[in-house]
C-alpha cells in the first residue's frame, strides 16, 4: 500500500538489462512535462439546483462557519458518495490515492457514468502509484463528460513486478511523490473529505480486509477552499489526462467492454466476495441514506469554524524551500504547540521524525497528556511501516506517552464502524487519521503521523473547532482502546537492563499480558525484525 517499497526487490538486479525490459513495456510519454493543461475552474454553486438549494441559503445564514457531519461507518462513506453523485447535477469533482476496480469501486463508477449522461461535468483525478490492476476505471475517459486525469504516472503500463519495480528503481526521485488526498465536491455546494479512498476494504464490505477510517460532510465556505485546491492538483503539471498515459484502457472499445460488464449480474468485480460477503445492497446499514438525510434535513449539520490545510502539489520544492506554497504539517504542529491538556491521535502508521518527537516531549514536558492509538503488527496493513514504528515506543513510554495498538479481531465494534459480521473474521486494521486538541480542536484528513505523510506524499484536511466533534472521536477513541478492542502497551517494571515492553489485553474476559508482540504468526515478527534493521524511516 505503500509504493516506495516496490524499489526494494529489484535494486539487486543488473540496471542495464532492466532498461532493456523496461524500454519495451513503457509508454512514450515523458511524465510531468509538456502536456496540455487548460485551465478549468470549479462551477459556482447555484441556487437553482437541489444541491445549491439545499446547502447555500443554509451556509449563508451560519456566516463565517461551515457545516460538518461526520461519516464514521464504512458503509455510510459508500453509500453517501454514491447519493451525493446521484444528487449532483452541474459538477463533480473527485480526487483519490486510489480507485479500485472491485465492488465498492464499480458501484461508484456506475453512478459516475450516469451523472455523465444526464449532463454533469465529471472530473477524476486518481493517484497513479497504487494503480495496478485496476485499469478498467481509466476507460471512464472515454465517457462524453468524463475528465479523468492521472498523477506522476509510471512509465510502464504493464503488470509485471519485476518491470513495475525497474520503473520505481531508474525515476525513484520522481515516483516517490505521490498525492495522498481524498476529497469529492458536488455543484461546488458541499463535499466530501477524509481518509477514505475507493475499494471495498475501505468501506469495510471485505472479509479479507477491512480499514476503520472517517470522512466528513462538508457544507458552507470551506466547500469553495476545497473546489480550489482540487483545481490547483487539476491544473498541476504532474496532473497528466489518462489518454495521454494509457491509449488501451481509455479507448471506446474500454469503455464498452467495461459498461457491458458492469450491465451484468453477478459481474467479475463482485465474484470474489459473492460467497463471503453480502454487496453493499444488503449489507447492515445500507438501507441507511446518510447524505440525503442531510440533504433533508433529517440529519442536521453542525456548524462551527472550520479551517482548510493542505499540501501544495508542489509540496516537494516548498518542503526543501524552493518554491512558496502550503504544507500541512506546519499547520498541525502548531495546533499541536498549542496543547494544554490532553492530545489524542489515531494514525495506521506512526513513524515520527525527530521534530515530531520533540513536539511530543515538549507536550508531556507541560503535562499534557499524549494518547496514541495506531495498528498492532497483527493489525498492521504494512509491514515495512511497523518496522519502523516499533524503534520509538520504548522512548515515548519513557516520556510518558500512552500508546495503545488495535487488535485485528476485535472484541466488540464500539468505534470501529464496521458491523459484527464482518469483524468475525479478524482482519480489522486503522485507516483512520483523527486528531484531537484539548477537546476543542478535532482535525480530520489524509494524514497519517510519518516521515512519508510528512515529506512524500501530498495530503489534506481540515481543523474543526468543535468541542461536539471532538467528544465524539474522543468517545470512539476511549471504545477502540478497550482492552477487548486494543493491547494496551507498557514497559516491564520488573525487566533488568534493556526496557522491555508488555502487551495487555482481554481475551475470553480475562486479561491477559504478552512478553512477546502478539503477531498472525513467526513468520510475520520474523519479517518485522529483519526490516527494523534497514533504514527506511525517511521511506515509511
């Protein structure tokens, strides 16, 4: 999930004769350069649609402060996306890390397809690092309405690894900057922002995998914000339109193959689960309809002050001060600077680096209490990631810092968003990256707490100063770090010489201790060991 590490497996391999396979599976494109880029600017809210109606009046009689809902279960940020696509009737502007070509993804490009045919402009700007196998979404281009564009794309457009990593290996400067944001905007009238991005463990509809994150409803000025920030990434040079990359899978004949196959029942992307799990029709809760009732105004939005931060998409030269532009991490440490009393965190990946540290030492040093909650390795969707998380928790409890690491079998489903059904299964991990300050400031987006969120990849997300919000995430913290739900870790009071870490959980009602990081198996804390000894924190 994390594309760096495709460079690993090949760096062993002769360079001369990768050029050679490489040269013969890559497109002629030259990334980033020399392609067309008209300008195209998002469509002002109208009060003459139902999106318009329903949110502009409301935004204006809130003034300065934008309304927020937040989308805690899985299935509610499919179903709503889907809802918010069908109410669109001018505008759609959609951008994510990734869109897959599975069932949840399917769904959406159905209703992406039909918002083209009765008139809405459609825009989808998908990162290219994770695209792998799910070429059949790029065939949206072919759609009369449909602008589809792609980020920093690979050279090579086939699927063999060893040829995919030589690409990562010869433009690893390049490739490494990826574009991390999710966010969908409707008839620029209200959004959609969070950690989410397309696929079914995403929506938590797959019993292989299933990701805890957030979205949030957003309605109010801070829906005009986000429709110029996706412009900025639109109109990016790296932003580069998906024909001009991939010639196959945007042709006409695309299109209609992929049409055809989604006009199927029971098609190919639904045939992997269609035993083990229910689509997300019959899935608990999707009878729900958590956008329209918004748009009703059964669901009342809260509103409070709400502040945009983000990457520039040429975060790379701002981050290394070549360039005037935004970086979100400046904005978070500040917020966090701010602590007085107490800072929560939820991040899958937690790799700081050394100015994070010291913001963190500078919080316990006011006796603010830090609560951590992350993945455990048994939970971890990224194996290299936990390798390089595992080097900082002696030191944080040190300091006092509280960690806690989500177990993959839950106990119960308090906060995880995600029915008992599904959580049977035991692949539960953290996707979600929430923040809360003191209890007043809350932020939710796409940044995880690594040195890669940090410098890598471009993210975004927004401040919320409501102390509604962030009792809510407060709540579902305190819910995910129950010792059914969590190993709460701690050092060994009685351990001689180096400190050693102890593992506490509930088990069958009973609270059990581990000596040794609870794991799927040997071979997993084996794999964990071995890569802890490679620098890679600048990577991860």
């Amino acid at each position: 999930m994390r594309p760096a590490f495709m460079i690993l497996p090949v760096r062993v391999c002769t360079i001369g004769f990768l050029a050679l396979l490489l040269a013969a599976g890559c497109t002629t494109l030259p990334p980033g350069t020399g392609q067309p880029h008209p300008p195209s600017s998002a469509l002002e809210p109208s009060v003459e649609n139902a999106l318009g109606k329903a949110f502009v009046p409301l935004a204006k009689s809130h003034g300065d402060d934008s309304g927020f809902r937040m989308l805690s279960a899985g299935i509610d940020g499919l179903t709503a996306r889907v809802e918010m696509i069908e109410a669109a009737q001018r505008s759609l502007d959609l951008q994510t890390y990734i869109f897959r070509a599975d069932v949840s993804g399917d769904v959406i490009a159905r209703a992406l397809l039909r918002a083209a045919d009765r008139g809405v402009r459609v825009r989808v700007l998908t990162d290219d690092g994770e695209a792998k196998g799910d070429e059949r979404i790029l065939s949206l281009a072919a759609k009369p309405g449909i602008e589809f564009r792609l980020f920093n794309p690979l050279r090579y457009r086939g699927h063999l690894k060893l040829l995919r990593g030589a690409d990562w290996l010869f433009e690893e400067g390049r490739l490494d900057y990826r574009m991390h944001n999710k966010l969908m905007v409707a008839d620029n009238a209200v959004a959609i922002i969070g950690g989410r991005n397309i696929g079914d463990q995403y929506f938590q509809i797959d019993p292989e995998s299933q990701f805890g994150d957030d979205d949030v409803v957003v309605a109010g000025p801070i829906v005009q914000s986000l429709s110029a920030v996706f412009d900025q990434f639109w109109n990016s040079d790296l932003a580069i339109p998906a024909p001009v990359v991939d010639k196959r899978h945007t042709s006409d004949k695309a299109l209609s193959d992929y049409r055809a196959m989604l006009a199927k029942d029971g098609d190919q992307a639904g045939a992997k689960h269609a035993e083990s799990a229910p689509s997300p029709k019959s899935t608990p809760g999707a009878d729900r309809q958590p956008f329209l009732d918004i748009v009703s105004g059964r669901t009342q939005l809260i509103w409070s002050p709400m502040k945009l931060i983000y990457d520039s998409p040429d975060k790379k030269d701002v981050d290394k001060g070549n360039s005037p532009g935004r970086l979100i991490y400046r904005a978070l440490a500040e917020q966090a600077g701010a602590v007085k009393t107490e800072l929560l965190m939820v991040t899958p990946y937690f790799i700081p680096s050394p100015e994070e540290l010291q913001l963190l030492k500078e919080e316990r040093d006011r006796n603010a209490r830090v609560r951590i909650l992350t993945n455990s390795l048994a939970a971890a969707p990224n194996t290299e990631a936990h390798s390089g998380y595992i080097h900082y928790r002696v030191g944080l409890l040190q300091q006092g810092v509280e960690l806690y690491e989500v177990r993959a079998l839950l106990g119960n489903t308090r906060g995880s968003g995600q029915s008992k059904a599904i959580s049977r299964h035991g692949n539960y991990g953290l996707h979600a990256k929430l923040f809360v300050f003191d209890r007043k400031v809350a932020f939710v987006g796409s940044m995880n707490f690594d040195q890669r969120s940090k410098h890598l990849n471009t993210e975004i997300g927004v401040l919320i100063s409501s102390p509604e919000l962030s009792r809510e995430i407060g709540a579902r913290f305190d819910a995910l770090t129950q010792l059914d739900n969590a190993y709460t870790v701690t050092l060994d009071d009685g351990a001689v010489g180096k400190p050693r870490l102890v593992w506490k959980t509930q088990e069958d009602g009973k609270v059990i201790e581990y000596r040794k990081e609870p794991a799927r198996n040997e071979w997993q804390r084996l794999k964990v060991k071995f890569l802890s000894a490679i620098p890679l924190d600048k990577e991860l």
